[in-house]
C-alpha cells in the first residue's frame, strides 16, 4: 500500500496521470491501475476521472492527508533502520529561497563536515514552493523566511535576520554614501527578483512604506542575473547583506547598508513529525549550532 500511497501524492501534486507516472519512473497504466487498486482497497473513490485528471474527491483529499503522515513515517522507520547499522547516509533534499542561499552553504558545510556519508541536495526555490515541496514529501527541509507570511505547522530554527544593502556601480550617485534610507532609492534604475518571491514582496513592502514607486528595468528569479546587470552598469539591486558581500566580490559594485526598520527573520523549516529522520534531525541540531 505504500507504493500507491506515493502514487497518489504523486498525481495530487502533478495534476496529471503522465507526468505523475513520469515523476514516479513508472508507465501510466501502471499509475493508473495503482490509484484503481487503492480505491479498491480503501472502498472509496479517490480521484474524479473524465477524458483527463479531474481533481480529488472529498474522500481523496482526506486521504491525501493521510498518504502524506503514512508515506512519511515509513521513510523515517528506513532511515532510522538504515542508521543503525550505517550510520547516517543518504541524500539529504532541501529547498531554499534564492536569497538565503549563502547561508545554507555554510549550514550544508558544516553539517557534511560532520556527517560525510550524507549527501546534500540544494535547490532554489520560492518561499510558496517550499513549503508545497515539503508538503509532498519533495524535500525534507527549507530554508526561509520565518515571519512574514504563515508556514502552518512546521518546526523552525532561527538563522539570521536579513538586512538590506543597495548594491550599485562603483560611480553611481549613492555608491560613496555610509548609508542610504529606503527613500533615498526613488528614481533608481532597479533590477529585482520576481514577484512570486517572497524578498521581493519584502521590498515592494519598503519602499511603499516610504512612498517610492519602483522603477524595476529588469526582474529575475536568480540573484546571479541580477548583480550581473548591475555589475554591467546601469542597474542597481536590493540583497541581504550576506549575499551581496559575495556576489559583489571581485566586481566593479558598491554594497550600501539601507538603513530601515526591523528585519524579518530566516531560517530553517522541517515538517512538524515526531520522530524525524536521524538525518533531519541532525541538521536541525546542526542549524541551532550555526553562529552567523
């Protein structure tokens, strides 16, 4: 039952038979005669079917929840039985907001450092696709930010708090200032992440409050193509201050702290389970150890 319990998170992620099949490593008819037999088992049906996927009936979505805790507590008994003859091994996934990505460099260092047999899995993404990811038993842990907008029921771990930096050429107009207000930045040329990122609600949030209208040339979903535009002159950016200190590195760019109320805090998120993985729950002993 678990293999069709994997097959129904599967399609009620995708929302659709061939890409969940294909999400999965198996064939279509397989999937489908999967969800079939579930049904059966269950004596409920599970999924709206017509010419295409239709969605979840009522009874699915209630068993949807249930596959997730079921699925979830089964990798944790493999994991922990692994870990006791092995020791902590595997592939540790996590999911990170663009923005944080530094940061969860020296987590993830730190953490292999101690536990070499684990590899680690770092993608970039939205604070929104994070925590669908882990809702689906995608990743295993996100980083991001902690109060800004509601995680439901996960453990957090504070890491730091983001403070902001203007990052413009060298011979920009504010680039010899100590300090910039969010005021200051009216006018400005900006390139920004998108706005299904959650730093760029953050900033739109700034500089609304001090009654800026950003003029925003170019956005992106990669800090790497921001500060390339602003290192080829013309631009400016908006960064933690962490990132920018290393993606200015060894470029023609001035980083400016933006003077501001108070920052929102980042960290690490895991699913609310008891018990965690033994790899889980050494990153989120490992996080609470991290000193940035």
């Amino acid at each position: 039952m678990i293999d069709k319990l994997e097959m129904l998170i599967a399609l009620a992620r995708e929302e659709h038979f061939g890409r969940a099949a294909e999400s999965l490593g198996i064939t279509q008819p397989t999937l489908s005669a999967g969800i079939k037999q579930l049904e059966a088992q269950l004596g409920v049906q599970l999924v709206w079917r017509g010419s295409r996927y239709g969605g979840l009936t009522p009874e699915g979505a209630r068993a949807l929840d249930w596959a997730r805790r079921i699925v979830g507590d089964a990798r944790t008994l493999r994991e922990e039985m692994r870990a006791v003859h092995e020791g902590l091994a595997g592939t540790l996934r996590i999911a990170v907001v663009p923005t944080a990505l530094t940061v969860a460099a020296r987590l993830t260092a730190s953490f292999c450092r101690a536990h070499p047999g684990v590899n680690v899995s770092v993608l970039s993404r939205s604070s929104v696709e994070i925590l669908s990811m882990i809702e689906d038993l995608e990743t295993d842990a996100g980083i991001t930010y902690l109060d800004n907008e509601p995680l439901g029921r996960m453990v957090t771990v504070p890491l730091y708090r983001e403070e902001y930096h203007l990052v413009c050429p060298r011979d920009a107009p504010l680039a010899q200032r100590a300090a910039v207000d969010w005021g200051d930045l009216a006018g400005l040329p900006l390139c920004l992440l998108t706005p299904d990122m959650q730093n760029r609600r953050i900033v739109n949030q700034r500089l609304f409050e001090a009654g800026v209208v950003p003029e925003v040339r170019v956005e992106s979903n990669s800090t790497v193509v921001l500060m390339s535009h602003v290192a080829e002159g013309g631009w400016s950016t908006i960064l933690p201050r962490d990132l920018a200190a290393f993606l200015a590195a060894g470029r023609a760019v001035t980083s400016v702290p933006i003077r501001g109320r108070g920052a929102h805090s980042v960290g690490l998120i895991a699913p609310w389970r008891e018990p965690h993985t033994p790899v889980l729950e050494a990153l989120i002993e490992a996080g609470g150890r991290l000193d940035i």
